[in-house]
C-alpha cells in the first residue's frame, strides 16, 4: 500500500481482496463436501470389504469341512478286501 494510493485504487484493491476471498470460501466448502463424501465412501468400501472376508472364511471354513468329511481315495479300502 502506498500513501500514493487514491480511495478509489483503494476501493478496487478492496474489491478484489474480497472476491478473492469469496472465491477461496467456495473452494474450500466445496473441497469440505468432497473430503465428506469420500469418507462416507471409505467407511462403506470398508464394511463391504469386512463383509467379503467373513463370506470368504465362511466358505474357506465349510470347503474344509467337507474335505475333512468326504473320504479321500487313498483312505478308503480296495474292493477285494
């Protein structure tokens, strides 16, 4: 600022400080809304991520179940005996 400076430079300089920071408010509610909704995102991509897993054990568990109660070929005995 110099002491040169008339009331309407004043003004102007005025003017767009404050449509600059008009400008940056926006960008900042917008980049608020943005970070809220890629949380809301995260956490539902993390549950759905928990739910996978169980299903995955869940199935890896009765898979193993099921080898564990089918007789292998090597266990069971020849016809001839």
């Amino acid at each position: 600022m110099n002491h040169d400076d008339t009331p309407s430079d004043l003004q102007a300089r005025l003017t767009a400080l404050e449509s600059r920071y008009a400008y940056q408010e926006d960008w900042l509610d917008t980049l608020d809304r943005t970070v809220a909704q890629q949380e809301k995102r995260l956490a539902q991509l993390e549950r759905l991520n928990e739910l996978m897993q169980r299903k995955i054990r869940d199935q890896q568990r009765v898979l193993q179940e099921n080898d564990a109660a089918t007789p292998r070929p090597e266990d069971e005995m020849p016809p001839h005996y």
